[in-house]
C-alpha cells in the first residue's frame, strides 16, 4: 500500500458530493475509486423501517462500480447540494490503520454556515491508495 494522509482521500472523498458538472464529478470519482469499487450505505432510519416490515433484517444500499457510484453521487447532489443548498465536508482528523480510512463529515448550510447534519465513513483502499469498499453511516 502507498504511504498517504488520511486526510487526503478524505478531503477528496467529500469533494466529489460537491462537484456540479457532471464531466468533473465523474473524473473525479475515476481519479478516487478503483473501477470495481464499492459504496455501501447503512440506510436511514425510514428505509431501514419500511425494509424491515416487508420481511428485510438486515436492508443496505449498494452501488458498484464507476456508472453506479456516479448515478449514486449525481443523485445526491441533486438532493442535498443543488435543491436544499448544502455542501459536504470532510472532518479533521481522519485516522488510517493499515489499508482503511476513517472520516467523519459533516452537511453545511451554504446559506448559513451552519452544519445541518453529518456522518462517518470507512473507506477500504486498494495497494493503489483508491477506494475499493466505502462504508457510509450517515448520522453517526
């Protein structure tokens, strides 16, 4: 494994939640993601809810490879960046052990400058330093 900042891919992670033209956000995720990569989402709690009475135990939400991590992304843009007017930031102090990254982030209001939400992430790195599998627990 390549020798990195933690923080680096952190910051970077992030970023891409922000970037409006969809030609950047997608070099961006190539540049990130290794080709297979793998985001998995611990659902909020609603879905979580809904899934469980329909007979699912255990609901996670999945995207695999660059096509699916860009709807993915893309999707949340739109929502979250676009129509309600926040940004994604990474947190300081993001900690590496071995070939996996912890960051903690937070939504913030453009409007006001004040963090309306947030989460943690554990992102697995290939020997090339790009995420292979990210682990996103919004809420946490």
């Amino acid at each position: 494994m390549i020798e990195i900042d933690p923080q680096q891919p952190a910051d970077r992670y992030m970023a891409q939640w922000n970037v409006p033209d969809a030609a950047e956000r997608r070099a961006a995720i190539e540049r990130l993601w290794a080709e297979d990569g793998t985001h998995i989402l611990h659902p909020p709690a609603e879905i979580r809810e809904t899934a469980a009475e329909l007979g699912f135990d255990h609901p996670t939400l999945e995207a695999q490879g660059y096509d699916a991590i860009e709807t993915r992304v893309a999707r949340s843009y739109e929502r979250f960046v676009e129509k309600q007017g926040f940004a994604f930031r990474a947190r300081p102090g993001a900690i590496r052990l071995d070939g996996v990254v912890r960051i903690g982030w937070e939504a913030v209001s453009t409007a006001t400058g004040d963090v309306v939400g947030g989460g943690s992430d554990m992102l697995v790195l290939d020997d090339n330093g790009r995420i292979k599998t990210d682990y996103m627990f919004p809420g946490s």
